[in-house]
C-alpha cells in the first residue's frame, strides 16, 4: 500500500509494549520504554570516546522529563556530556524562541552553561555558519527535515571522521511498514500516515548513500546510527 509492505497480523508494534501486557497504561509504557532508549544513547555517547570533544543536536523540543527534576533525561545535551569528556562543548539547536530560552535556563541551572550553547534558529541556517567536525550528532525533527538535514552534514563535512549520527524514531510508530491505527489517536492518523512515507524515503536514501554506514537500532520508535564509511 502507497509503496510500502501491506501490514502483516503477525508484526511486531515498536510502539506501545502495553500491547502485549507488560504495562496496562500505555503513558507508563512509552516513559519506560524512552528511559531505556536514553540510558542506551547515555553508554552510547561513553563508548563513543569523542577525541574533538564537540556535539550538536538537533531536535524540536525539550522531553519532558525536566518537569520531573531528572537532568540527564531532559535533554540530548545532557547525555551528549558523556561523550564528549570534561572539555566537551555541545551545541543544541532550537528554532522555537520559547524552547531556546526554557532550553538555556534548565542548562544554566544544573551548571552546564558553558558547556551547552542553545542556538536559536532554523537547523539548515544554523549548520550552514558551522564547520565541524563534530563526533556525536543527534537528529530528531519533523520527518520532513531528516533527508535535507543529514544531505547538509554529510555535504559539507561535518560529521568527524570516526563520529557517529543517531536519528530519532525511524520506526514512524510502525507507519513504515504498514498503516495500522492500533495504539494511535484517529486524529493523528493522517499525519502518521505521511510520516510513515517520509521515513520510508529517508531510510532508503540513507542506505544507498555509499559515504557512510548505516545500523537500526530497535530501541521505542527506533534510532539510526549513521558512520562515515573508511
């Protein structure tokens, strides 16, 4: 159906694992499951041994976990730290004045301002006035955003050479192969709908890209991880 694998009864949902009765809310599902992805990307970025010490994410907005006083999950710059060592500088995106701003107030007050600059601006602009090469890169924007964005980083160099890219939910709530309304409000279906056909071209572009090297990590809604081939 519209270029994608018609939907199997018998595939696995990425999404909510209260589908299969490990928790009966799926709000407790989705926080579970993101915590685990996190404390992934955590002993990610500590595996990473950036040698440059520079990190940028681009991502729509703060999670939610700031409301819930837990710094290392409030944010991308704060895992990012762990890869970037104690003279590592994280540059965090935000194209939102109120996100920016609410974005540079919870850094402050953990004492990670010198170490976490917001920038407030579109990504395409804010990337096109960087050189790089930074080691550790987190994506995660509208689905639109991701093929551009990665074209641009790849483009123009700025992801280092043994550097690493994690691209946020690749999975599209499963819309990549195949629309099923399980576990989704009806009013979001159109728009997951189109995610899942965004995505689908994303993930085929990034697989036939011969300058780099692609793994799919199937953590909550998925996470790309993008090297540069050697």
């Amino acid at each position: 159906m519209n270029g994608r694998k018609e939907t199997s009864p018998t595939r696995i949902e990425p999404y909510h694992c209260s589908k299969y009765g490990l928790f009966g809310n799926p709000r407790l599902a989705d926080k579970f499951l993101t915590s685990i992805k996190v404390q992934w990307m955590m002993q990610r970025a500590r595996d990473k041994q950036a040698r440059k010490g520079m990190g940028i994410d681009i991502s729509v907005g703060i999670w939610a976990w700031i409301k819930q006083g837990s710094p290392l999950l409030a944010s991308p710059g704060y895992w990012m730290l762990y890869g970037v060592k104690c003279v590592g500088v994280i540059i965090t995106i935000k194209c939102d004045s109120k996100l920016a701003a609410t974005s540079r107030a919870v850094f402050s007050s953990y004492g990670y301002q010198d170490r976490i600059h917001v920038v407030e601006a579109q990504a395409t602009d804010a990337l096109a006035k960087m050189t790089g090469p930074f080691d550790l890169i987190f994506l995660d924007l509208e689905f639109s955003a991701y093929r551009p964005i990665i074209e641009q980083i790849l483009n123009r160099g700025l992801l280092a050479e043994d550097g690493i890219i994690l691209v946020d939910n690749v999975f599209a709530r499963g819309f990549v192969v195949g629309e099923s309304p399980a576990n989704i409000d009806r009013a979001r279906l159109d728009h997951w709908n189109e995610a899942g056909k965004l995505v689908v071209d994303f993930n085929a572009y990034i697989a036939a890209d011969p300058r780099i090297t692609v793994t799919i990590w199937s953590f909550f809604d998925g996470i790309s991880e993008i090297k540069l081939k050697h």
